[in-house]
C-alpha cells in the first residue's frame, strides 16, 4: 500500500476526535472519505499531512513511518493537499499562484512541463494566467488550487470538498479532472460530504462518522449498501 493509517486517534484539547483511524490507499487508486460535515474527514487529512498531532497510532508512506516529519518533509515525500475552500493567494495572479506550488522543488527545470500540463488540464486557467486569482469564481479558484497542488509532483493528492458551492456544471469539469488524474496513475485521497460525487470518482471508499471508520468497501459496494443510499445518497 501507499499510505497506511493504524490506529490512529487525535484530540482537540480534551475531546477526542479521531478514534483508532485505520485506512489505507493504494498506488494509482482513489479512496473516497464519506461523512457528515465534522465527522473527522479533514482532520484526518490534516494528521497525515502533520498539520495536526495524533494522540496514538502511525501514518506509513511508501513503506516510510511518517510520524516524526514536519509538514514540510511529508510535501518533499509527496504528501500535497488541495485544502477545503481553494485557499488560493487572492491577490496573485494564476501563475504566480502555481508557482507557489513548486516552491520547493529541487528540479526547477521541469517546472515548465508541468506548467504545460496543469494548463492541458484547465485550459481557462492558461487564458487568465495574469488574472489575480481573488477576481476569479469559485471554481475557477478550485481549479487554481488544484493546479497549485500538482505543481508540487504529488505521489498522493488530498483533495478536501473539492465539490463545495460549485456549480453542478463547474462539478463535472472538477470531476473530469480528477478522473484524468486517475487515469493517469495519480493517487488520490478525496474526502467528501457530497457522498454521489466522490463515489462516482473512486475506487473505494470508507464512511467515518464521529471520527471513526463504520463501513468501508468498493464504492459500487457502497454505493448499494443501504445505510449509505437513505444517508448518504438520498434514495
């Protein structure tokens, strides 16, 4: 596996919000984390990223225990997380946002390819490349954050709500993306409240509530299985 989670628990102070968290994802597979908001998705990212500190358990990457490395160190490995709300640099331009995602790159000679190529996958952000990206839309922006994540050559991309207040149409652009990337042998965790959205684009999936791990599974198995259909899917 690429990314192994045993065990794994972590507190806000004295609650307890990540309960013995274990999940894993494979190389060139999307995992879907499905839940209700404030169910431990995000926080569950943030812990693997080091962005927030686990109580118990081991995050694993490529066969590396990750437990000791600042955030900085987990992004050389390959950790790269497009964060909930786009958080792009409102008062730069596209580029200069993409480049902020390559900012740590050693290999400052390929940064054009992959220019080249995040411009192939969002060809309005290759038009508005001098545009600040503050002045854009709401997914216009998701798309410079998901851009910005992949000029940092992630191993494994975490993608946070990546469907959050889009336009059903600006959806399924986000979502052709996202299946390109797959397509492409990238690995993908995506953490998700629109349950349909994220089961359309995995491979597997695992439901967390309460900050634990209550059903995992294919996401066709999921997709059928009916506690997820009247909670999650609506039917």
């Amino acid at each position: 596996m690429l990314l192994e989670l045993n065990g794994l628990s972590a507190h806000f102070g004295k609650k307890q919000v990540l309960h013995q968290m274990s999940l894993s994802v494979g190389e060139g597979e999307v995992v879907a984390l499905i839940g209700p908001n404030a169910a431990g998705k995000s926080t569950t990212m943030r812990c693997v990223l080091g962005l927030k500190a686990t109580s118990a358990g081991s995050i694993v990457f490529h066969g590396r225990c990750m437990d000791a490395l600042g955030t900085p160190k987990r992004v050389r490995e390959g950790l790269v997380l497009v964060p909930e709300g786009r958080q792009v640099f409102t008062e730069f331009s596209v580029l200069d946002n993409l480049l902020m995602g390559a900012y740590h790159r050693p290999d400052r000679g390929r940064i054009d390819d992959d220019l080249a190529k995040v411009f192939g996958l969002f060809p309005r952000l290759a038009e508005r490349r001098s545009q600040k990206a503050g002045s854009m839309s709401g997914g216009e922006q998701q798309m410079v954050a998901i851009a910005r994540g992949l000029m940092s050559r992630p191993r494994l991309l975490f993608m946070d709500e990546p469907s959050l207040g889009l336009a059903p149409i600006v959806m399924e652009e986000i979502a052709s993306a996202i299946r390109h990337l797959a397509a492409g042998g990238l690995s993908i965790l995506l953490a998700e409240q629109n349950a349909s959205f994220a089961l359309r684009m995995a491979d597997r999936a695992y439901v967390i509530e309460s900050g634990s791990v209550v059903l995992s599974g294919t996401a066709q198995e999921l997709s059928d299985e009916p506690r997820v259909r009247q909670n999650y899917l609506g039917y």
